[in-house]
C-alpha cells in the first residue's frame, strides 16, 4: 500500500494507515476519505526553487510530468537542483531516476513547494551509485500548510561509494519524507541527517530504513527536532544488519525540543542485529530548551527571546554544519533561520 498507488488507481483502500506499523503516526486513509481530481496543467514560469542558482543543471516539476532521469559521469562535482512544485491543488505523482557511474560525483540539490491549496503529491526517487561513486543530497522540503506529500526515495550503492544526505523540513498538513538505502558494507559508507523545523498544526515524518548485507559497511546518523505550537514531529530510524554483515558500524541520534504543551514528537530508533563483531548504538532525546543554558545566556546580558532563539538555532546547526557544499550549507541555514525566526 502507497500513496503513488492509490492515485495510480483511484482506490483509497490502498492509501496506507495507522494499522500499518511503519504509519501508525502518519495515517493517510483516515485523511483522505476522497481523493481530489488530477492537479491542472501548470502554465506559466516555473517557479526558480531556493538551490537554482547553484546548480550546473536545474529541473523543475510542477504538478507531475514525464518521469525524469539525471545520469552523471563527472568525476568532478556535477550539481543539480531538482524541484518539486504543487500549485493549484489536485492530486499529482511524480517520478525521477539518478543513475551516477563509478567514480562520478553528484550534488543533488532537491526542494518542494506547495502553495495555499489543498494538494495530495507523490514523489518517488530511485537512486544508484556505482563503484566509488559520490553524492551529497540536500533536500529543503517547504510543502503548502493544506498539502500532503509523501517522498520516497530508494537508494542503492555499489562497493566504497559515498553517500550523504541532509533533509530540512517544515511539515505540512501530512508530509513524509522517506529514504531507504541498500548497503553493500564492502567500504561503502553513508551519512543521513535531518532536521524538523515545525510550528501551527504542521505535521512531518522522517522515516528512513538501512540495511547493511555486507563487511565492513558504515552508516551514520543525525536527527534534530523542533515542535512548537500544536505541530507534531515523527522520527522513525530503523538499521538493519543482516547475517554476514559483519563488522559493520552504524550509529544514530535523534534529539528533539518541544516548545509547547500541545506539540508532539514520537519517536522510534530501532537497530536489528544478526551478525557478529559489529559497532552499533543509537540515542533518543525529547525534552524541553535547557534552562540553565538559558540562565547563563542571560546572564552575560541577552534578552531571554535572543538567548532563547540563539539556543534553538545552534542545536539544530549541528546538522547543517554537516553539509559538504558551501552553498547547499549557506542556502539551507537561511532557510533554517527564516523557519526558526518565524515560529519563535
């Protein structure tokens, strides 16, 4: 079940919902009882997206289109800014294939957008690496208040390819961004972080799914949370060694803040270990901004609103400090601090 299959079909049964364990808290069927008709051709000037003048090759995709394929050879960092736009409501799937040869580099620099109207849109991405192959994706996910929007991306690496990525979110009325990755180990090595950034009745969900199959694989990765308002925020991490993969080494974080009484976060790192001479460990914590960091900034003469806010602004920085390119890192901390100043 899938929200690319339900409007394949037309068949809200195969729209998935809180009895399926991996959606219990991003229920689909029991949002949309109807799904809304096919989202009008856009005409006009496609919308520019926040990475379009950092990329060698920008993509825009408003209201679904033909399926779109990126190859990249270049040894060479190789950047392309790939953005989704829903505007005008309706419901709309789109599709995109990323096919990076051995040795090649790629930047994948990807956004969403949606206006006021109420939309339903599919993403799905299909991403291959090959032997020793680079990508370093960003993705700002800026869905309308009234969208729901699913992204699914599946990720497959050859032997000692590098693969990173950094996802910001302001949430939607149902957003999820999900990624799954097929990890060889065979010195392959993967870096997944992520950020929530939620206010009003926004609703995000970040799942990912990794599974190692082979020696000597490394996976890392970051997840910061912030929850104000009557927003809720999900994290579901899940690392998957499989017999024979030994000695591999995968860690995970997620903390999160919650700001207000009403905001949610849940939350469920899970690490499934069937092999030997393995380093593996993972963390969670919810809870409010620290008081006594807060006491100290005061102290030295800020206001309690600066204080507060430059607190926020450097817990989730962790994550985008990670990011590789400069001005992928530049763009998306902007971004971050225009969510942040506007919630707070």
């Amino acid at each position: 079940m899938s929200l690319a299959t339900a409007l394949a079909t037309g068949d809200v049964t195969q729209l998935p919902s809180k009895r399926d364990e991996d959606w219990k808290w991003t229920d689909l069927r029991g949002l949309l009882r109807v799904l809304p008709p096919p989202s009008p051709a856009f005409e006009g000037e496609a919308p520019a997206g926040p990475f379009a003048a950092l990329a060698s090759l920008p993509i825009h995709v408003v209201n679904a289109s033909d399926p779109v394929v990126i190859r990249s050879s270049s040894v060479e960092p190789f950047v392309v800014a790939l953005h989704f736009a829903a505007l005008g409501g309706g419901s709309h799937a789109a599709t995109a294939r990323i096919e990076v040869a051995d040795g090649g580099h790629l930047v994948l620099l990807e956004s969403y957008e949606g206006d006021a109207a109420d939309y339903v849109a599919s993403h799905e991405l299909k991403i291959s690496l090959g032997d020793k192959a680079t990508v370093e994706r960003v993705v700002l996910a800026a869905d309308g208040a009234e969208g729901v929007s699913v992204s699914v991306a599946d990720v497959t690496l050859s032997p000692g390819a590098r693969f990173s990525q950094t996802v910001l979110t302001d949430g939607a009325r149902r957003q999820r961004i999900e990624t799954r990755v097929a990890h060889p180990g065979a010195d392959a090595a993967v870096r997944l972080d992520s950020a929530y950034l939620l206010a009003d009745k926004r609703h995000a969900d970040l799942t990912t799914v990794v599974e190692h199959i082979g020696v000597d694989g490394t996976t890392a990765q970051l997840t910061k949370g912030v929850v104000r308002d009557q927003s809720r925020g999900v994290f579901q991490g899940r690392i998957v060694v499989s017999p024979g993969a030994d000695r591999t080494d995968a860690r995970m974080a997620h903390n999160a803040l919650i700001l207000s009484d009403k905001a949610e976060v849940d939350a469920k790192p899970e690490l499934l270990i069937f092999a030997d001479d393995v380093q593996c460990a993972h963390g969670n914590t919810i809870g409010a901004l620290d008081e006594q960091a807060l006491f100290y900034a005061m102290q030295r003469g800020m206001p309690r609103e600066t204080a507060r806010a430059m607190l926020i602004e450097a817990f989730v920085g962790q994550v985008i400090d990670r990011i590789v390119h400069d001005g992928a890192r530049d763009v998306a901390r902007a971004w971050a601090a225009d969510r942040l100043r506007s919630g707070s």
